[in-house]
C-alpha cells in the first residue's frame, strides 16, 4: 500500500508542477498586452523556437531548441564562450652551434644488408636515423649527447667497435649514401638548445 500512495505523490507531484506551469504562461500572456498564443510566451520564457509543420490537412507545432538573445541556453543557464582551439603540439626545440669540440675522423653506416624486413636498434635502444644518429666514442661523447656536423644537429645514440677517441661514424639510410661520404675530417660543435 505504500508504494502505491508513493506513485499518487508522486503523480499529485507533476500535476501540480504542470498547473503552475501553465498558470505563469497565461499570466505572462496577459501582461504582455498582445494577442499572443501560449506555444509563443512557452517559446519566449524556456528558449525554444515553435514551427508549424504542414501534415495533410492539420497543422502540428514542433519545437527546435533554440537560443535566446539573452544569451542563455536554458532557463538561467548562461552560454559559454567558445574557448580558441590550442594546438597542444610541442615546441621543437631550436639549436644553436656551441664551441668547437675539435676535430674529427668520420665515417658512415647503414643498416646492414643481414637486417632486411628488420629494423635495427642502436647501443641506446632506439631505431637509427638518418640525418639525426651517429655512434661515438661513449667516454669522449657520451649517449644523449648532441653535436653539430656541417649545420646538422646529430645525437650520440650508438657505439661501434671501431670508434674509439676522435672518431665519429654517421648513419645513413642506404649503402650508397653511406659509400659516397666515405671517410671525412669534420669539426664537431657543441649544440646550445633554447
């Protein structure tokens, strides 16, 4: 018996809700001074926008939510601004030539032909790259470190057997480009990053 006098609250609640409802429509109404139906003053008071809609021969009103000129979405709701798109993209960092660490032998690797369909990894876990991974003597440059090389900022993330001291050995993507650089005297330049 309880849950059923529960529902009659409930539905007593709503009616109730729905009375008031319509009671401030046709107070609204009246003190507007206009002829204006109920469906307007409901559209002017919550912010919805009333359109009639032709089915055969009757007319139907459906409502299109709509915003106010008050700016408000709802009823006491203020509308947000938009807030301008931020493109979250890291800045790159911007490197500068330091002083001269000297000169140095260098020469140029590839990946190997025995690594085909696989990538390699370098003595510092990350797959080589052209134009950026040069393998170094780790007690001389140590892994991480970054130097420039003709213009070409380049990071210390491999060793080889026979680098050692002033030496240096440049990845290239293919074994042409590699063979074409050959062996060099470069100087080394420490990089300043802003």
């Amino acid at each position: 018996m309880n849950s059923f006098s529960g529902k009659k609250r409930i539905t007593g609640f709503l009616t109730l809700l729905c009375i008031l409802l319509l009671s401030t429509t046709a107070l609204a109404a009246e003190t507007t001074g206009k002829d204006q139906t109920v469906n307007q003053v409901q559209s002017e008071n919550t912010g919805t926008n009333h359109q009639t809609i032709q089915t055969g021969t009757e007319n139907q009103t459906a409502s299109a939510s709509t915003e106010t000129l008050s700016g408000e979405i709802g009823p006491g709701i203020q509308k947000k601004a938009p807030e301008p798109v931020k493109s979250e993209e890291p800045a790159k960092p911007v490197y500068e030539k330091g002083e001269s660490l000297g000169l140095f032998s260098a020469t140029a690797y590839c990946p190997g032909s025995e690594n085909s369909g696989k990538q390699c990894r370098t003595y510092s876990g990350t797959v080589p790259q052209p134009q950026h991974t040069i393998s170094a003597d780790i007690t001389i440059l140590p892994l991480g470190t970054k130097v420039m090389i003709d213009g070409i900022v380049y990071t210390v993330e491999d060793i080889g057997s026979g680098v050692k001291g002033n030496k240096v050995d440049i990845f290239f993507a293919t074994r042409a480009e590699a063979l074409d650089f050959g062996r060099q005297t470069k100087e080394l330049f420490a990089v300043i990053e802003r």
